[in-house]
C-alpha cells in the first residue's frame, strides 16, 4: 500500500443542475447491509488483517517499537490486541490501546470483549475520564490518551505495561503528542535501569509515517494490505459559496437517483448546523414524488443523548434510506455499517489558539487532505463507494497533508501542567515530535502562574503546592483552581456539582423541533445570575425527584449524563477529602458560589461597554453572549465565562455574573496591569 493512498481518478460534478450521473444502473449492487448472523470468530477471520496475522505477531514479538498502516476496516485496532495476547506477547503486564475519544474507546473495548466472548471490564476493559471498567483480569486495556497521560503521572515509567498502542496517531491529539515523548522515555529509561522492555506500536490510517518512525528511533514501518473496496470520488466543478446547499443538492440528487439500500453519510461540523439541515431534508422529503422512495434522516453528534446515537446503527425499513448528518466523530470514532454514499464538506469545527490574543476559540475551517481521506473512506467500508467532495481539485490539492498537531493550537496551560507533575525536568525543551511554538508555552507558563501553580526561577519553572494540588485533579487547570478555593468561599459542594456538570457532555437536551416546549419547561430553573446557577438549579430539582425518567424527559435533561454528572462528582470529592479539605456547602447563598467562579475564572472575564458591547479584560476583544445563555437577553455589567466559540461571531458561551471587585481580589496585580491597558 502506497504511503499516501492514491486517490482514485476523479470526476467533476458541479452542484446546480446536472450535478453527477451515477454510470451504472439502480439496483446492480446488493444492498451492503452488514450480515450480523456470521459468528464473530468467522468475521475475524474475514478481515484483511486476518491474512498477515503470523507475520506480524512475529515481526511484533522481535520489535521494540513499530508504526502500522493500514485501511480503515482492516481490523487493526480491534485485531492487534488479541493477536499479541494470542501469541502470548507482553503477557507479563497489561496491553494499554489509546484512542483520541471516549466514545471509541468504549465501543472498541466492547466490540473486543464479545470477539474474546467474555465479559467487559474482565481479560478486556476500558478506563476513560471518570469511568473504570477494568479489574484485576484485565489484559488489554482501551482508554483515551489522556488517560495513559494521568497515569504516567502516577509512574512515568508506566510499568505495568509491556505494550502501549497508541491508536489513531493522525489526529495528533494534544494528548497523544505527549505520549509519544513520554512512552519514548519510558522506553529508554527501563531499559537503562534493566527493567522488563516497553512495546510501542504507532497505528493509523493515514500519516506521515517517516516522520513517526524517526520520532521513535527509525522504527520499522508495517504496511498493511487493505481490502478497501473501490470508491469514485467526484469534486465540484466550481469552489461552492455555501456549503451546506451543495451538501443538499448532492444528497437529493443522491436520493432521486440511488437504490434506497444505499446509505449516505454527510460530514458537517456541528449540532445547531445539523439539527437544522435534518429539518430541512424532512420537510423536502415530504414534497417528493412517491417514486423516490421514503427517506429517514439521522442526527449524529457527541453530545446527543446515548440512545438518539445508537439509532444510526439501525437498519432502515425496507425501502427507505437511510441518512446520516455527522460532525468528524464519524471519520474515525464510530463505524456505521451500510454507507454507500459519502458527501464531504470539506469543513470541519476545531479549536485554534492565538497565544497573543490568548483566545482559544473553536472555529469552523477546512480539514487536513488526511481527514478528506478518512472520510471518504467510510464509503467503501463493505462495497465499492461514492464520495463527493464539495470542493474543486484544486482546492484539495491546498489542504493542508496532515492536521495540524493540537499542540500547536490550543491552549498549553493544562498539559504544561501535566508535564510539570512527570517531573520534566524541562518543559521547554521536551522532546516533543512537533514542538509548540515558545509564545504559546510561554503563555501557558503565564496563565499557569497567574492561577499560582507555577514558581519560576531563572529558567527553572516548578509547581508550586498549589499546582501540585491542581494536578490531581483531571481538569483543566482553572477548573480545578476553582475547586481548592471553593473551601475559602464555604462553598466546595456547590462548586463540586458545577464542575462536574461542566465535564459531561451537555445534560440538557434541546430538540429544535420542541424548541417552545423546551423554553417553557426550562423557565422554572432560570437564575438571572448566569448558566452555571441554573445548572445547578437543574441538578438540585433532578436530586429532588431522585433521578426519575420521565422527569427528565418532561424536563428535557439527558438523563444518562446526569447520572454520570453524580459519578464526576464523588471522583472529584474524593479527590478532595485526600487532599484534606473542608466539605461545606454554601446552601442558597449564590454569591458565595459566583465569587468563588470569579476567583478561579478570572482569565475569562468580560465586561459591558456603554455602547452595549462586549469585551474580555484578558486581550480586549468583541465578544457576544450566545443565545443559548439564560443571559441573552439581559445586559450584565461583567461576567465570566467557561469558552469562546467562533460562528459567525465570537461567543461567550456558559456564563455568570460577577461583581468586578472580586475579579480585582481575584488577581489584583494582573487586573492592574489590564486596567492601565485598556485604557491606554
Ligand atoms: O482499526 P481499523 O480501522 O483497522 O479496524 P477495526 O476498528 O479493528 O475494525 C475492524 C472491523 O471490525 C470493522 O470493519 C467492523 O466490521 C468491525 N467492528 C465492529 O463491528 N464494531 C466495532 N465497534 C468495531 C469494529
Ligand atoms: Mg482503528
């Protein structure tokens, strides 16, 4: 396999009239349904990888380190595990297989739990944030990076391992960036002290894989041969002005044209975006003529309820397509089987971070040619496939090759902080595989001084008591700043209870269709003080009636995420009472609660201008309340806030208000200095 898969010859289609033709005749492919009735043990054998089985394990029994490539499909993450404990390679300790997402982590653990018919959480677990499915019999353990990351902090030389996979090495997670320096060292550093040796293996489908394989010591590169079925792919014949009509007008001509067993699957880039395109293909579907066939359309996003996710595993009714509206957390995350059809927006929503401004904001822009990859492969995952890519060849051939590293684009502060606690003795010279740029770890040292975590001697930075403390703590590091100082506001399990509904995915659940049912049920939980009072409005009220379903689904709350919100929240107290502190709750006194979110937000603090405007203290830059707030509608004077995201304006997202003495109290010398700033 070539390292860069070649693309397929393309065709030029343009959305508008005659879009595409489909060059072969409706109903010639059989409907690519995945055949569920095939026992599994057949179904690993029918995977690609299956071939090259003896070969690898032997290659892997003899490697220290090795990066694999191959097809999405091919049965990587799900095979190599098993085919190491099979052959009885790392026995000794536990397999660790990283994936950059929860949600893969756990469907992987599960889906490897039935290949081995055994129970999950016993030979084959999983341990993400705030969730542990393992226990003593676990072998081969799935988790997400920065999981891996948390325990090497525990032991950097992470010995209970004798194979670490880090899984899905493209997407070059900020997380994943630091494992590798870290199972690097690891590696070097047990086999100095004569320890039992650590395996690495690098996978992914697409990546740059000379520039891995230098990282780890020229390791040797294992090609796989896939069994990708052929995909056509069509770009527009123009640039496209608007996306999201290209993406209707492929999907209906799609529709018109294609037996009604052939899936599409559709990549934009977030809920509000898909919840309205699945309006809108509803109402059209509505107005078509009965030869079309019936269509049903699917939302899918990362903080959909559990069970709304799971309906885009189910199969269509007979004669009835099936069609998927998904942000990026089906390029790689979520395997659907039946897709015929891929349509690629060619955008994607991703953090990027501006360490002068100090913003990080999530921003919708163009994805890597290795994402267009990815996505197009998800049509030929069981039959030959279509994508349509709605862009020019030439607008392809300016993507950027890979994704550019997170670490390059986000705020460092939290896992700056994760380094300090290993105990790197340097942070600024870590043997990273991209280095982030000395701005944005110089602000990140900065901001971590400013929350007091860091102590800076000459060149020398190191934790300070504080930062130590904010370290045991799986949080970003203001987060878990707000914490230990809930106990000086007598607020600590208020603050708790905020926290851990800020760690979750949202536990509110806001179907467009019902928007007026949801605005009149909500009002009752309403607090003029912010998001965060009415949040924890929300959880009190969920408290009250003891978590009862049809409570919640009265009330619109996510009643899965809530229940994880109770679990974050005991882990989060434990963390507390071995750190020794006072249990206080603050009762109805809100200010207490705001003044202490003051205390630990300060960096994420705006303020009201005369001209109605918005803008942070931090760099002074035009914000707006998003509408999603409870404070939309009023004028607070200042508020802080949990993020900024970037639409068609930079939004203030979860806010509460203040009263700005506390933010100067907060950090007196900071807002001085922005004081004497914004008024020069
Ligand atoms: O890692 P890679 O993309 O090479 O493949 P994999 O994740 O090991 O998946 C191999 C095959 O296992 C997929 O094509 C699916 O047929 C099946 N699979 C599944 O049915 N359910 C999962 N959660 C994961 C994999
Ligand atoms: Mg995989």
């Amino acid at each position: 396999m070539p390292q860069d898969p070649a693309p397929p010859p393309a065709k030029k289609f343009k959305p508008g009239s005659p879009l595409f033709r489909l060059n072969r005749k409706p109903g010639m492919l059989p409907p690519s349904k995945e055949n569920t009735s095939v026992p599994v043990e057949l179904q690993r054998k029918h995977l690609p990888i299956y071939q090259a089985r003896e070969q690898l394990i032997n290659q892997l029994r003899q490697l220290h380190s090795a990066v694999l490539i191959g097809e999405t499909g091919s049965g990587k993450t799900t095979q190599i595990p098993q085919y190491l404990f099979e052959a009885g390679i790392g026995r000794q300790g536990l397999v660790a297989i990283t994936q950059p997402r929860r949600v893969a982590a756990i469907s992987l653990a599960t889906r490897v739990s039935e290949e081995k018919r055994c129970q999950l959480g016993k030979l084959v677990g999983y341990t993400v944030r705030f969730e542990d499915v393992t226990s003593a019999e676990t072998k081969l353990k799935f988790m997400t990076d920065g999981m891996l990351l948390r325990e090497a902090i525990g032991d950097p030389l992470l010995q209970r391992y004798t194979v670490v996979i880090l899984d899905e090495a493209h997407e070059r997670t900020v997380h994943t960036d630091v494992l590798f320096g870290v199972v690097k060292a690891a590696q070097k550093k047990r086999r100095e002290q004569n320890k039992f040796s650590l395996k690495v293996i690098i996978m992914s489908a697409t990546m740059d894989v000379d520039l891995f394989s230098q990282y780890f010591n020229n390791a040797p590169v294992l090609y796989l041969e896939g069994r990708q079925h052929p995909i056509k792919i069509f770009y527009t014949k123009q640039p496209q002005t608007d996306y999201l009509q290209a993406a209707l007008i492929s999907l209906f001509q799609i529709h018109q044209e294609a037996p009604s067993s052939h899936d599409i699957l559709v990549f934009l880039t977030g809920q509000e975006e898909i919840e309205a395109m699945a309006r809108t293909c509803r109402d059209i579907a509505k107005h078509l003529p009965d030869s079309c066939g019936q269509m049903v359309v699917i939302p899918l996003y990362a903080s959909l309820p559990h069970t709304q996710q799971l309906r885009v595993f189910h199969t269509a009714p007979k004669g009835c397509r099936k069609v998927i509206l998904s942000t990026n957390i089906a390029e790689t995350s979520i395997t659907i089987s039946g897709i015929k059809f891929v349509i690629d927006t060619g955008m994607v929503k991703a953090k990027r971070y501006n360490p002068d401004s100090g913003l990080e904001v999530l921003a919708v822009q163009r994805v890597s040619k290795a994402q267009a990859w990815q996505r197009t492969g998800r049509a030929g995952r069981e039959d030959s496939g279509v994508c349509y890519r709605l862009y020019t060849e030439d607008q392809f051939d300016q993507f950027n090759n890979m994704t550019v590293p997170e670490i390059q684009r986000c705020n460092l502060a939290s896992v700056m902080l994760q380094l300090l606690a290993l105990r790197i003795p340097n942070v600024l010279t870590f043997d990273f595989m991209s280095k982030p740029s000395p701005e944005a770890v110089r602000a990140a040292i900065e901001q971590l001084d400013l929350l007091g975590a860091v102590e800076r001697m000459d060149d020398q930075v190191t934790l300070t008591p504080m930062g130590k403390k904010m370290a045991s703590f799986p949080l970003e590091p203001r987060f878990a700043k707000t914490i230990l100082l809930s106990s000086q506001f007598h607020c600590t399990e208020e603050v708790l209870t905020i926290v851990s509904l800020l760690s979750v995915d949202s536990v509110l659940y806001n179907p467009p269709s019902r928007r007026d049912d949801v605005l009149s049920v909500r009002r009752k939980f309403i607090s003029n003080e912010g998001d965060h009072m009415t949040l924890l409005n929300i959880y009190w009220a969920f408290r009250n009636v003891k978590g009862n379903k049809d409570w919640c689904r009265e009330n619109f709350v996510n009643s899965r995420n809530m229940a994880l919100v109770s679990e974050v929240r005991s882990q989060l107290r434990e963390t507390c009472m071995k750190l020794g502190m006072a249990m206080e709750s603050s009762r109805t006194d809100t200010a207490n609660i705001r003044r202490c979110l003051a205390h630990g937000l300060f960096m994420n603090a705006a303020e009201l201008q005369p001209d109605g405007s918005y803008y942070t203290l931090h760099t002074h830059q035009l914000v707006s309340i998003h509408p999603s707030s409870v404070l939309f509608q009023g004028k607070p004077a200042y508020v802080v806030f949990n993020e900024l995201l970037h639409t068609s304006k930079c939004y203030m997202r979860d806010l509460c208000l203040v009263d700005p003495d506390w933010l100067h109290d907060a950090a007196p010398q900071y807002f001085r200095r922005k004081l004497r700033l914004l008024k020069s």
